[in-house]
C-alpha cells in the first residue's frame, strides 16, 4: 500500500467515526425522597427540548435492580450530542429533572457507535 492509499485510508476511518451515531450515556441516582414516577414525570418535561433538537434519535430511561439509572440518548453524531448537552442546563424545563438527581452521584459519556443489531 503507498502512503497516499494509507493517508486515505486513515481519512475515511476519520470520516466515517465523524459521521457515526453517539450514544449519551449518563447514570445517576435519585435524590432521597423522590419517588420513580415523580422523576419520570420529570423526566417526560425534557421530551421537547430532545425532540427539537437536531440530531436526536431516540432516548432510553432505565433503572437498575441497585436503584441506579441510566439516561442513554442515541444521537446523530458526535457534534450534535455535544451541542445538546451545551443548551440542555440553559433549558428552562429542565430544574426539575435536575433536582431530582443525587448531587455527585452523575457519570456522563458520549460513546461513538461501532456495531449495531436490530430485531
């Protein structure tokens, strides 16, 4: 392989990871006191803000069997998940859905997708 074949390469996996879905997978704990369906109604007042965005695609709430949960957000790419996670604390519906979350108890990270499987 030359080195413009190789420098090419190298381009189109660049371009190609530029390009790809990003997971935003942010896990956390509630705030003591908050019930599960108070948080989801809270929750539910950020499906504007997310369905107005460019990029999003779909969002998944899950809570584990320690009482843990998990937000996972499928965005367009990397630029758009980035810029949602920017205006979303400037978001005025958000407060709620914020104070329901156990200060220090938040993880975040933006994934780029490698492989996916539908049914």
């Amino acid at each position: 392989m030359t080195t413009a074949q190789t420098s090419r390469q190298a381009a189109d996996t660049r371009e190609a990871h530029d390009d790809s879905p990003v997971l935003e997978i942010v896990t956390f704990r509630l705030t003591e006191g908050t019930s599960d369906a108070a948080f989801l109604t809270a929750a539910s007042a950020l499906r504007p803000f997310l369905a107005a965005s460019s990029g999003f695609r779909n969002r998944r709430l899950t809570k584990g069997a320690d009482g843990s949960w998990s937000d996972v957000i499928e965005w367009q790419d990397m630029a758009t998940a980035q810029a949602a996670a920017a205006r979303i604390m400037t978001e005025p519906g958000v407060a709620p859905f914020l104070s329901a979350i156990a200060e220090g108890s938040v993880t975040m990270r933006h994934e780029t997708v490698q492989q996916a499987m539908s049914a």
